[in-house]
C-alpha cells in the first residue's frame, strides 16, 4: 500500500499524493519532509509542506515512500 520512490518515473506517478521524504541535506530546516507532490522532473520533486512547495533535488533524498491513510467506511444500517 505504501510505495517506495527511487526513480523520477516513481515520482511523477505520484504527483498528487501524500508523501514522505528524507534528505541527506537540510532544505529550508528540516530533513523530514511531510506533504503532496506538486510536481516532478528528471532532476528534482517539488512537494507542497503546509503552505510552502519544497522542492528536492533526488541527489539529496536519502528515502522516499508514498503514504497510506486508513479511513473507515460508514457502516450499514444493518442492526
């Protein structure tokens, strides 16, 4: 359910989702970097974190997943 991301291919398949990410390097403070991919190329991804797009040159990430959320279903009305 949750994906590793290695290749650029990987990444723009997931433009739109939710994602992890951590780098080698900090990038504006942090080197854990929690939000939805905006967009990807053959050199870096760029993820939205709050209000602010990061954008991550591959080089520096050291792991990359997808993030899947559980979200239970309304019940039936079965009693």
């Amino acid at each position: 359910l949750e994906r590793s991301l290695r290749r650029p291919a990987h990444y723009r398949k997931s433009v739109g989702r939710e994602v992890k990410i951590t780098t080698t390097e900090t990038i504006e403070g942090d080197t854990r970097h929690h939000g939805v991919v905006e967009s990807a190329d053959d050199r870096a991804v760029s993820i939205r974190v709050g209000e602010a797009v990061r954008t991550i040159p591959y080089g520096v990430v050291g792991k990359a997943r997808t993030v899947f959320r559980w979200e239970r279903n309304a019940k039936s009305g079965r009693k």
